[in-house]
C-alpha cells in the first residue's frame, strides 16, 4: 500500500485506514474530499474499484470500505433526472 499515488493523491484514503476507531462519517467525509480531489479527468469510478480492491480484501469490516463500496454502487446505478427536465415541455409550438 502506498501513499498519495495516481488513484489517492493526497494520502486520504490510506491514511483512514490507519486511524484507529475511525467512524462512518468521518469517512464518508474523508471520501468527499478524496472525490473532490481526484485530477480532472480521472475516471472516478475505475479509481474506486481499484481502491476497493486495493484495501477491501484486508479490511472488510473498516468503515471506509464500507463507504467505497456504498459510493461505487450509487455510481452504478441510473439515476432519475428531477426538476424541470423531467417534465413534459410544450416547446412553444401546437
């Protein structure tokens, strides 16, 4: 494992594996801002799965890992388009 690399790099992610009693919300903070920091252009769910595979397989039970296993299975579900864009719109013509 290794710190601040192409998929975490600030070090976030491997360093909440490394706080003891961590709790789930602060890694669901830790995750925003590891999310909010990834470079543009990252492809971030493929940097998630890695980071699963990466740390899961030694801490199945950490909270952290729980979070990036919930965050990838929101990324992998579609998702309903809310507000005005989901409403009919007459377009000005008859």
């Amino acid at each position: 494992m290794k710190k601040g690399d192409a998929l975490d790099p600030k070090g976030l992610i491997f360093e909440s594996y490394r706080i003891e009693g961590i709790t789930p919300e602060e890694c669901r903070t830790i995750f925003l801002d590891w999310a909010l920091s990834l470079p543009e252009g990252q492809d971030s769910r493929t940097a998630l799965a890695s980071l699963i595979d990466r740390y899961g397989p030694d801490a199945p039970a950490h909270p952290m890992t729980r979070v990036m296993r919930e965050g990838l299975e929101k990324m992998d579900r579609p998702r309903r388009r809310g507000g005005w864009r989901s409403r009919p719109r007459d377009g000005g013509q008859s």
